[in-house]
C-alpha cells in the first residue's frame, strides 16, 4: 500500500503513501455493490484491514455498532460482519493437536506493461506519460473484467469440489507502484491487483464463500496475454506507435516491444534482469553437477526464480516523488546516451510505425492462425487444455496484429477451429492433442515433420515448435493455392482420355483448353470443348486448301518407312510436345 518503502509506526496510510511518492489505491470490479462501494473508491487502510485481512465486510464497524445499539450480543454482531467462513474457523473442532490452516483471504495480480512502454512513461513528455497511464488503465479493467465474465468461480459444496459461477463479480484493490525494487530506481510502471477471495454465492440468500483460486491461477497466462493485447491495441490507436517482436534469448519466445525506440534503453532499465542473468550460471553449474545434464525448461524456470529471489534487493528507506524519479530517470538516460536518443524517443516511435505498417499486413486468417497455434502448443507441451490454446491464440493476434484492434471473441474462433479441426481427446478426455491425421489427411509421409521435432531434446522447445508451425503453415498455404488455381482433381470429375495423334494440331490460343483436359471437369464441358476444337482443325485445314489451290499444285514427297521410335528422319513431322491429354 506504501509501495516498496518502510512505513513509520504511527504513520498514517495517506502520508505515508505522499512520502513514498505512490497515488492511494483505488476499488474494482463489479461486486462492490455488494458491500457498498463504488469503483474508484479510495482504499483506506481500515478498509483493507477488514476485508483482506480479516475476511469481513469492509464497512464492518459501522454494522457492528448499529447491531450492538439494537441489542445484539458482541459476538453474533461481529458474526454479521464476517463475509464466509470466519478465519477463527481454520482450526480442526475434532482436535487440538490438529495442524492449523492459515487463512488465504486474496491474491496479488500483478499487471506490468513491456519494457520499451516503461522507458516511454519515464522519458517522454507528461502528455505521453497520462496517454500510456491511461492505457495501462483500460487494459487492466478490461482483463478483470474478462476474469469475472469467462473465468471466476465459486467453491460450491461437497468440501468446495463443485464449482458455479459468482454472482456478482471480483472485489479487487488496485495499487500502482512507479519504480523497480532495484538498487539503483529504475523505471517499472505496474500495478498490483489485490483480488479478495470473498465472493457472493449464486443464490437468493446473499451468502458468501471462497473463490476458486486454482480456476484463476489456471488462466494466469491467458490473462497475462490479454492484458497484453489489450494494452498494445490502446498504445497504438492513442499514440500511433506499432509493436514488433524482440528477442531476448535465443531460441526462447520472443516478446513484443515498441518499434523504434532504442534497444539501448533497454539494458538501462532492465538492471534487475541483468543481475539475475549473473547469479544463473552460478545456479546452472551447481544443478548440473548434482543432476548430471544441463536443466530442461520446467528446472530452468525454476533456477531463474531461485536466482531473482536471492539477488532481490531489501526494500529502500530513501523515497522521492515522481517527478524527482523522472528527473533522475531523465538524467541518467542522457548520460549514458545521449539527449538526442531521449529527446527523438517519440519522433523514432512514431517514424518506426509508419516502417512497419508498411511491412506488415494485420490480416487474421483464422485457419492458419489455427494451424500455427495447434503446431506450437503440441510440440511445446504435447498434450494441452483449451487456456493453453487461448494464450497462444492471444500471443498469435498479438504478433499478427501489432497493435491494430481485434474483433471480440476473435481468439475464442481461433481456439474453437483448432479443437473442432486439429485436436483428438487423450488422458480420459481431460485433455486433448494435436491430430496428425487432420493436419495431414492425405499426405502420410509428411506426418514424420513434426515427430523429430517432439524428440529433439537439444534445440529449445520454441525453436522447435516454430520450426513446425512454419512447416505446417506452408503447407496449408500451398494446399489452399492449389485448390484455388484448380489444379487438383475435384471429386466425380472425369478424366479425358489421350487423342489420336493423327489430328492436327490446335491453334496456340486453343492450347489452355486442351490442357484443361487433362485436369479433369464435367462431362458437358469436356463435350464441349471437343466440338470447339474440332471445328478449329477443321477451319484450318480449309485453309491450307484454299492457300495449297492458290499457289499451284506441289510436288509430294515419296512416303518413306517409319523410324525407330528413337530415331528422327530429315523432313519427318515432329510429334507434339509433353501435352498428353490434347490432340496431336
């Protein structure tokens, strides 16, 4: 609440949050009516104190007096208060010895914008400050939103195993935090969304219970890349800007930056990510020597984590506002690079943008969006449920569009053509896998292009799945050229057998029609385009008769024994060319 500094015992919330240089939280979401408050309501410390620490209503000693003075006991008026199971009830009633639970009365979401988004909001000017403040706003109101709609549900009997939609919706702190926890402040515009785990239970009764915090953390990723295409279709369509993808580690997932601004600025502000890149080979060694193999992904992950715990810094007593970080930030920039890369930032923006708008296409096409995230959820995980296919759909818009605004529900189209088209049941039917079949329905063989990349435990799994969707890709592309040129057989088409080679040869503007003979079509065309051609030899051979009369009669050759096969004779008639469904 008073971002990452210490607060003075005694110290009220709101000085301490002046002191700290950090704006009061704010109240979201849509089950505030329920306990009487408006979004956009100042969080007040005993406020947070009641609700996500004690699990009761936020206006709780209001209640409590008002029961009192109409002569309730002092323990049913607290009782009133209390939102769900009270926290006292943790302890097992059977038994003393009984291991106490602790309570778990909300969770931190944490929304954080790319680095180049935060180099902007340091450096630029104070309307690009409040324009990318105000997209970090909608963008994270937008992803709670959709956490309410499709994913938040309540514990619902039987020991919490059943699980129904809320009724109303989240009640979420909102607190906003300018700057780094590094030792030296570096810019980090984010936001913590403090989710309380009281939620109204979907009755008449107006009850209240737990929310199904594994339903959320299951579509923590999902939410991530929301969140994400969100904030890069506000950035654009308020600033201008375009959205390209960078590579931080080879071979590893690539994530969406600003175009144009400086890669530079980067390494200034991410100093935190440099100092975990340092401690990790120490980690790497060690894990590789008791283990005996280099980590794969899932213990790389977690040797990243170990490091970022154990070169965290302690929290800063020294605070300043934010107008004092970014003068700092300003002039620490120009130091190490100059003013001319800080003063153009915008300028490079906006400059870049116009580059990649002419480069880049933001046409969705649902079928090879499908064919690509069915290729890289499958080589990166094997087998998959539908939040894995929504996040890469959401990464898959997001790179496609670069900042240009979606159609809603576009992502769950994506999604629902590659479960329809592209996927088979496993595990039970609990979770699903690609299907080779459909990805090849003919082409058996091609099958093997995906296999060796599953089993390459070498190259890095996005290298991989990459390298697959690409191939995919370009197959589904040539095979829709294909139809669309019509250059496959279609079904019932009739095959046009070889003419006789002893008629003439037709006119070259006939030469088409005879080769769509040999591509197959109805019976009526075929007749058709029989008669046509007939007609054209006939018309010409009238004209070598009419020429052959008007210059006199020639002189014929005598007819000589036919060659070999392999043979050509001076003065012989050369045979039609590789045309085999035409006439000779």
């Amino acid at each position: 609440m008073v971002g990452d500094g210490h607060r003075a015992a005694g110290t009220p919330l709101r000085a301490a949050q002046d002191e700290a240089g950090v704006p009061p939280g704010v109240w979201k979401g849509r089950g505030l009516a329920a306990v009487g408050l408006t979004a956009g309501d100042v969080v007040t410390e005993r406020q947070a104190e009641l609700l996500l620490g004690e699990g009761r209503h936020p206006d709780a000693d209001r209640i409590e007096r008002e029961l009192l003075g109409e002569g309730r006991s002092p323990a049913k008026a607290r009782r009133a208060t209390v939102l769900g199971r009270p926290i006292e009830h943790n302890k097992s009633p059977k038994t003393e010895k009984a291991k106490e639970r602790t309570p778990w009365l909300a969770m931190d979401l944490v929304f954080r914008a790319p680095s180049t988004a935060h180099i902007a909001w340091a450096l630029g000017d104070d309307e690009t400050r409040l324009v990318l403040e105000l997209c970090q706003d909608i963008a994270r109101d937008k992803t709670l939103a959709w956490f309410e709609d499709s994913v938040a549900e309540i514990r619902w009997r039987s020991g919490g195993k059943i699980r129904k939609p809320i009724k109303d919706g989240l009640i979420v702190a909102v607190f906003r935090h300018y700057e780094s926890r590094a030792a030296e402040s570096k810019p980090l515009l984010h936001d913590h969304a403090v989710v309380s785990i009281r939620v109204r239970r979907p009755d008449d009764k107006g009850t209240w219970g737990n929310l199904s915090a594994d339903s959320l953390m299951t579509h923590i990723v999902a939410a991530d890349t929301l969140y994400l295409l969100y904030f890069m279709e506000e950035v654009s369509a308020r600033l201008g800007w375009a959205w390209e993808p960078r590579e931080v580690t080879p071979g590893r997932r690539p994530v969406m930056e600003i175009a144009g601004i400086d890669q530079r600025l980067i390494g200034w502000q991410s100093t935190r990510r440099q100092q975990i890149e340092d401690a990790l080979p120490v980690l790497t060694a060690k894990y590789e020597e008791r283990q005996g193999h280099a980590p794969g992904e899932r213990a790389a992950y977690a040797l990243a984590c170990q490091a970022a715990d154990q070169t965290r810094p302690p929290k800063r007593t020294e605070l300043r506002s934010l107008t004092e970080l970014r003068k700092r930030w300003r002039a620490s920039a120009i130091r190490a690079y100059g003013a001319d890369i800080v003063d153009r930032l915008a300028e490079r923006a906006r400059a870049a943008a116009a580059a990649v708008w002419v480069r880049v296409r933001p046409v969705v096409d649902i079928v090879l969006a499908a064919v690509d995230v069915v290729a890289v959820v499958y080589v990166m995980r094997g087998a998959f449920k539908r939040h894995h296919l929504l996040a890469e759909a959401r990464r898959h818009l997001s790179y496609v569009l670069r900042g240009r605004p979606h159609e809603p529900g576009l992502d769950d189209q994506i999604v629902q053509a590659v479960v329809d088209d592209y996927t088979r049941p496993v595990g039970r039917g609990l979770k699903m896998t690609a299907d080779l079949r459909a990805l090849y329905p003919r082409d058996t063989e091609d099958q093997a292009v995906l296999r060796p990349l599953t089993r390459n435990r070498f190259a890095p799994q996005y290298e991989r799945a990459r390298l697959a969707a690409d191939a995919l890709r370009v197959r589904s592309q040539a095979v829709r050229r294909a139809d669309r040129l019509g250059s496959r057989i279609r079904p019932r088409a009739v095959a046009v057998p070889a003419a006789s080679r002893s008629r003439p040869r037709p006119f070259r503007s006939d030469w088409k029609a005879s080769r769509l003979l040999e591509q197959g079509t109805d019976a009526d065309t075929v007749e058709q385009t029989r008669r046509t051609l007939e007609a054209a030899a006939a018309k010409l051979q009238d004209g070598v008769r009419e020429r052959a009369l008007a210059h006199g009669p020639r002189q014929q050759p005598a007819l000589a024994t036919a060659p070999p096969p392999h043979t050509q004779q001076p003065g012989a008639q050369q045979p039609q060319s590789r045309t085999t469904g035409g006439f000779a």
